[in-house]
C-alpha cells in the first residue's frame, strides 16, 4: 500500500481506533529499540539472575525507580534495578542506546556516531569503552580443548591522544627507534584451539616469559585436555612441562610450518586479522585500550555466523561488573607500563 493510501485509511478510522493504533506502534516501537535494556529485566524477571551486590540469587520486585524495575536481595536486604552493575547504569540517554550499538556494529567512527547521534563526542567515546568492558568477563570463558595454537605478536606502544613527555612524537604506524623487541612493544598473546575458542590478551611490554603465558590461558589448559602448539620459544615449553601438557613446538625460524596436524597458521592468521582491523578501521589505538578493542574483535568473532548480531551484541554486554571493569583501565594501563624493564 502507498503511503498516501495508508495515510488515507488512518484519517477514516474512528479518532478511538486511530489513538489506539498510535500506541500500538509507538509500544512497538520502543519494544524494539530498548532489546538492549529489556534483556536484563527480562533475566529478573525469570529469576534467572542474581544480586549485584553479594550475587545470592533469592530476590524479589521491589517496585520502580525512574522507570526502571526495582529489585531487594532476600539476603543482603539491598535494592537494585535492572541496570545496577551494567554499562546501562547512570545512562541519561536510554532511548539512544539501540541506534549507539547500531552505529558501533556498524564500526562507524566517534566522529561519525557524534554527529548522527547529536551527542558529545566525549560522550561517545565513553560509551563505547564501557560497552567494551562488559565484554571483558573472563566468568564465561571456555577450556581450551585438542589441539591448541598459542603464540604472541606485538603492537608498537601508542600513547594516541595522550601528552607524551618522555620520547618525539610520531606519525601513526610509525617505528620504534629501538632495534628488535623493546619496551616500545606490547606483547598480545593470541591463544585459540581448532573449535574456534579464542583468547587475546595483552600481555607485557617486551618479551613475554612463562608467568605471562599463565596469567593470560593458565586457568584455560589441562593436562589431558588440551594439546599446546606454539613456537619454540623456551617459555612455551616451560610452561606446558609445568602443567604436563603435551607440547608440539614449531620452530618457524627454521622454516618449519607444519608438523603433521600441528601448526600455527590460524593463530598467525588472527595476529594479521587484528592488527589489519585495527589500523584499517581506526587508526591504530592507544596502548591503554587495547586491551577493550581485542575483547570487541573477540566477540565479533563469537558472533560472526548469527542472524541476529544486534540481539547477540546485546547478550553478551548486559552483564554484572562492566562499570567496575571499566573503572580499572587506567589502573590496569598503568599496571602494564610498571612491565617494563
């Protein structure tokens, strides 16, 4: 029907049914454009979630608070709603966070989603890295199982839209002056197994050692579950004799490639991938969020083969502890510069 015709028909209705009409769609409407702030109230409602505060999982409505849903913990006796610990929490502009994760899976720049949004470009910014935290929730991460490729690249340190006092600035994709691996390099071990379980984490600044390996796949990797492929740097092997995995080492300096079923091309494969995404898309990024941009290429990996990646966007960003987490990246930026020899 044209739209004129349509037009045409709704001025025919009784002034009752075209009221009626307008608040089915206008419900219809914000029905769809808050999916992303539904999804936890719906988790609550189903009392499938738990409490914020001491996470007990006995609560019970607790009536509404600026329109949000109010909860009480039958155990701590606190109140909550449902956006208490997500990145939603303290949000003033609600009714513009579908079009946000839009424009963002979309990969349009802060410029771009500033101007369409008419929203600061602080603002902008902001959301964007504390929807990148909520990514970051190590609670729901899988084993590493079979056949495992782990091996690290390097990303040159970037104080991007930092003062830097201690070294010249240089242009984007620019070279350290420093020969080899050096504290101008930050160490990202890409870990994933042949069910496509993936893990990038930033490690260190320099050459990573054993302890590096544990704290980023130590939890991840079992003796008898899981089969270590990687170069043959000492600190691999070191690490898989300390666990009692079995290791399968490929020495690529050598020109050895593959051995058998054992090999690290879809690792060094992720390596290209990312860092092509990273500088292609935006420019490279600052070495304090790398870190959040890695956890945003994991979950575009997770959700690659679904119909409705918008949906499953918002799966995985509602979740207890973004705020917290997003609240740390100045530390744990600090804590990673503290690497250095």
């Amino acid at each position: 029907m044209e739209i004129q015709n349509l037009k045409s028909a709704i001025l025919a209705l009784a002034v009752a049914d075209r009221n009626n009409l307008l608040k089915d769609i206008t419900e219809s409407l914000q029905d769809n454009n808050s999916s992303s702030k539904a999804s936890r109230r719906h988790i609550l409602d189903n009392k499938m979630g738990q409490c914020p505060h001491c996470s007990h999982d006995k609560y019970v409505r607790f009536g509404i608070d600026k329109g949000s849903q109010r909860y009480k913990c039958k155990s701590c006796k606190r109140s909550f709603t449902e956006y208490t610990g997500t990145w939603l929490a303290g949000l003033q502009r609600k009714d513009m966070v579908a079009d946000y994760l839009e424009l963002m899976l979309q990969e349009k720049g802060l410029d771009k989603i500033s101007e369409t949004l008419g929203i600061n470009k602080k603002t902008a910014f902001d959301w964007r890295h504390k929807i990148l935290a909520a990514l970051d929730n190590k609670d729901d991460e899988d084993d590493f199982t079979g056949i495992t490729e782990s091996d690290e690249t390097f990303f040159l340190r970037s104080e991007k839209g930092m003062d830097v006092n201690d070294r010249k600035s240089r242009k984007r994709g620019g070279r350290s002056n420093k020969r080899g691996i050096s504290n101008d390099q930050v160490a990202v071990i890409v870990t994933q197994d042949r069910k496509s379980t993936l893990d990038l984490r930033v490690a260190k600044l320099g050459r990573i050692g054993k302890l590096d390996i544990e704290n980023a796949i130590g939890k991840r990797v079992k003796k008898g579950v899981t089969i270590l492929c990687s170069d043959s740097h000492h600190s691999y092997k070191g690490f898989a004799r300390d666990k009692e995995m079995e290791f399968h080492p490929v020495n690529a300096s050598k020109g050895e490639r593959v051995k058998g079923n054992y090999h690290i091309q879809h690792v060094n494969s992720t390596h290209n991938r990312i860092k092509k995404w990273i500088d292609n898309t935006f420019w490279g990024v600052s070495t304090k969020y790398l870190q959040q941009y890695l956890n945003w290429h994991r979950a575009k990996e997770s959700i690659k083969l679904r119909s409705d990646k918008a949906n499953a966007f918002v799966e995985i960003t509602i979740n207890i502890g973004a705020l917290e987490r997003f609240g740390q990246i100045q530390t744990q930026y600090e804590k990673l510069i503290s690497t250095q020899s």
